[in-house]
C-alpha cells in the first residue's frame, strides 16, 4: 500500500471516530475513564487528522463519506462477521426495516460473506441456512453452498451490499445464481423474488404418537406458535415429541428463553456474560410455566445449519438431560449483538456478550456435538460431476412441467431411466426430481424417504428408550471439559 493510500486510511478512520465520540459523549467517557491516556492521544490525533483533510484535501470532501468510510472500517477492523455498521439509506439498513416489518421481496437465504478476498481464498457468498418453503429453499439451495455469480456478476468482486441488493427485488422478478457444492458440482439456478415473510413453525402429527415440531426461527411470535403445537399434539394423544431445529439460523434470545421455558421446569435456560456489568444476566425458568412433562421423551434434530438462538435451545434441553440430540454439529454461534441506534438514524451492530448454556458452556466456533451423529452422505467428485451435468440440462424441469400430481411409481420410473445416463444414487436422483416438482407447490412437512436424518430420529423415539439413552449423554460443558467429543454414530446410509 502507498503512502498515499495509508494516509487517506488514516484520515477516514479519524473522521469516524471523532464524528462517533460527538454523538455518543456517554459511551466516550466511559472508554476514556479505561483506557486513560493512550486514548486521549489518539483522539487527539484523529481529530487533527479530520480537520487536516476537510481543510486542505486537493478537493472539497464530503464528512459524511470520510464517517461512514470509518464506521465501516473500524467495525471491521475487529474481525467480527456479527459487528458491522448500518448506514440507514444502505441495503443492511433497509433489511434491518424489513426485520422489523417482518417481509420483504427476495430469495430466501441466509448468507454470510468474508470481508477479505483473496486468490487463494475467493470471499464468495456461502449460505447459512435457506428459509423454509421460499425460492431458496424450493430450489435445494444447502447450508454450505457457495453462490459464485449473481446475474454474471462474480460474488469476490462485490460488497456484501450489492449482493443484498442484487438478490432482494420487487416480487416476480427473476434472478440468477451459480451455485457451487463440495469441489466440483457447480449448477446454475433461477431463482423468483418472492415475498419473504419471517418463518417460525410448522407442526404436525406423524405416525405412531409423534409430534413433529419443526422451528424455523426464533420471533417474537414463536413461543405463542409452540404453544399452539404442543396443544395440538396434546389434544392428539402424543406419546414423544421430535423437535427439528436444522436449518434454524437463530433469532431473539427473550423468544427462544420463552420457549424453552416449556420445557424446563426449574434453573437456569442461558446465561450471558460481557465486561459490560449490565450485559451480564442470567435467563431463568419460570416456575409453574413448563407444560411438557419430565422424562416425556423428545428428540431433537440439529445439523451445521443450527445457528445462535436455536443452539441455545438444544444446549438448554441437552444440559438437563431432556432431550436426545440428533444429527450433526451445530453451527457454534456463541455471541449476542446488540443493534445500536445512532443519532444521525444510522445504527450499528456489536456483539456485546457471550453465552452460556445451563453447565456453563460457551459454544461459539465449537458447536453442540449430537448425542447420536447421522451425516447425510456426502458426494463424491465424479457423482458431483454428474450432477453438475444434469443439474445444467432442462431435464427434471420438461419432467414435472404441466403435472397436476406426481405419484411414486411416476417418479421411479423416471429415476430408472436417469440414471442410465447419470448415474447417481437413486435416493439423490429422486430427491431432485422431488425438489423441481415442489418449486411452485407447497412442500411437504417432512420426508421420511429421503430425510436420513429424520428416519434415524424417529427410529430411535420407536424403537429405543430415550429416557435410558439420557441417563449415559453429558452436558455441554462435561464435553468440552473432556476434550472427547465421541458419540454414538448410526450406521451409514445404504
């Protein structure tokens, strides 16, 4: 870098922090009282830097590009994917509206996108966890995915800015991306903007006195929601209960505490701990609130798309031996953020805490270990060389075209004759087809066919003792302490 370059680095980050320290004189005390002198010095030259620049820069700048500039390095600068600034006129700041609202026109993909790339490490756009029964998710978009190009344009090359605004659009529009799995399965797919509202349950009852709850997200509505599906399987006779909270990027702590709430009938639910004294709490159950029995069993299923809020729950469950988990490890999100209002109606986002499960545990970038590990099977090279080949053909799309209904003798039959030409797994082959056919339908609640996952937990809630099974896992924190992250594994997909 020049010397040029470092120089006008320097000058925007000045700007940033002196425009920052006026607008919020309370917070600027408070870090002057700790960090003393040192502080004092670098405001001092921050400030001389900014009135240098605004006087003498070989053109006439605008403050407003030299703070916003700043805002962004200098949150970045901490290294944090989950800290950033929220300019109110940026896209961030207008998802940050439509959180609040509760729709907006896209896809429906939770992404995340490195702050720097490189040509050994290309910062493309990876995929958290699609939002159920919306464009992303119909499409078989996966936790892990790399989205390589939006409409041709190279996801390296841009901000995490412009790929919100080229995904987000008015509804019926379409948009295209390249989508890259493992090493070599690269396919493109068209996606239609839709009006995403913010998920939260889906219930039903399955065979055999299963309640099956699925929780897309943690909102303020979802307690009340759980409610309603626990009433509903009450009513229904429900002997065990499958929780499934893969794919649940997260949300609000007060709803996820509400939740489990139901559950646990005594102690602590999480806890939160920062060098902020009023960041510390703890989150406790409310006596008299559970509504679910002691040693009722329940499974729940988790994998790497489980995300904040829904591993708080799971660790919650895990920690009072209430629940068997199933699955793989979570994603390990361990932080809370707080949105931080500003005066000029920009805000920021900074994680002020961490949190901690009932044994004490801190699971950020570590996860929560399923008691039983069930991974879906993974692709190899030429499998994924196949399927990036038909997965570029408009077969599966002149397949399901123009059917009212597809029945299971229709689909083998197609399988049958695909795999002639790709041979893939019959199970892989009918699950796309099945995703094609469910684009434009509402998808079902769940697939016992082709869900490993799902199968394995409803075996174990039919055919083994869960409340047995209890007796023999550990806390989170008796994990981690251990260092021994064994489980017990199923036997691998045929």
């Amino acid at each position: 870098m020049n010397s040029r370059k470092t120089w006008l680095g320097a000058i925007v980050f000045a700007g940033a922090l002196l425009v920052f320290t006026l607008a919020s004189p309370r917070l600027f005390a408070r870090d002057r009282s700790e960090t003393g002198e040192s502080s004092e010095r670098y405001l001092q030259l921050f400030e001389y830097v900014f009135g240098f620049v605004r006087d003498n820069y070989v053109d006439e700048v605008d403050p407003s590009v030299l703070y916003k500039g700043a805002m962004k390095g200098m949150l970045e600068a901490l290294d944090d994917p989950y800290t950033s600034y929220i300019d109110s006129e940026s896209i961030l700041g207008r998802n940050l509206q439509d959180t609040t609202t509760g729709a907006f026109g896209g896809v429906g993909l939770s992404i995340t996108k490195p702050f720097e790339s490189t040509p050994e490490k290309p910062a493309y756009v990876e995929v958290a966890s699609p939002i159920e029964d919306t464009p992303g998710w119909k499409a078989g978009i996966q936790p892990g995915d790399l989205i390589l190009e939006i409409d041709g344009t190279s996801t390296p090359e841009i901000t995490m800015d412009e790929v919100l605004d080229r995904l987000r659009g008015p509804v019926g529009t379409d948009v295209s991306v390249l989508i890259r799995r493992g090493k070599a399965l690269e396919f493109p797919v068209t996606l239609t903007r839709a009006l995403i509202e913010v998920p939260t349950v889906k219930f039903g009852m399955m065979d055999n006195g299963i309640g099956y709850l699925r929780i897309i997200e943690f909102t303020p509505l979802t307690p009340d929601r759980v409610q309603d599906a626990l009433d509903s399987f009450r009513e229904a006779g429900y002997t065990s209960l499958l929780i499934d909270l893969r794919n649940n990027p997260g949300g609000l702590i007060t709803s996820v505490v509400d939740v489990a709430d139901k559950f646990v009938g005594d102690g602590v639910i999480v806890s939160t701990k920062s060098r902020v004294t009023y960041e510390n709490r703890e989150f406790r159950a409310k006596s008299g609130t559970s509504v679910v029995p002691a040693g009722f069993p329940i499974v729940i299923l988790i994998n790497k798309g489980s995300a904040s809020a829904s591993e708080i729950l799971a660790g919650a469950l895990k920690d009072y031996h209430l629940a068997y988990l199933v699955g793989e490890t979570t994603y390990g999100k361990g932080s809370v953020q707080q949105v931080i209002d500003l005066l000029n109606n920009d805000a920021m986002k900074v994680t002020m805490a961490r949190y901690y499960t009932p044994s004490g545990a801190n699971i950020d970038k570590q996860g929560i270990p399923p008691d039983r590990e069930v991974l879906l099977p993974e692709l190899g090279e030429e499998d994924e060389e196949v399927l990036s080949r038909l997965l570029n053909t408009t077969v599966l799309a002149d397949f399901v075209a123009g059917r009212e209904t597809l029945t299971q003798k229709d689909v083998a039959a197609f399988v049958q004759k695909l795999e002639k030409d790709y041979p893939v797994e019959r199970r892989v082959l009918k699950r796309l087809v099945m995703q094609e056919y469910y684009r434009t339908r509402v998808t079902p609640l769940y697939d016992l066919e082709y869900d490993i996952q799902l199968k394995a937990a409803v075996d174990i809630l039919l055919e083994e003792d869960v409340r047995e099974l209890l007796k023999a896992t550990n806390t989170v924190q008796e994990i981690q302490q251990s260092g021994d992250n064994t489980m017990a594994v199923a036997e691998p997909a045929e």
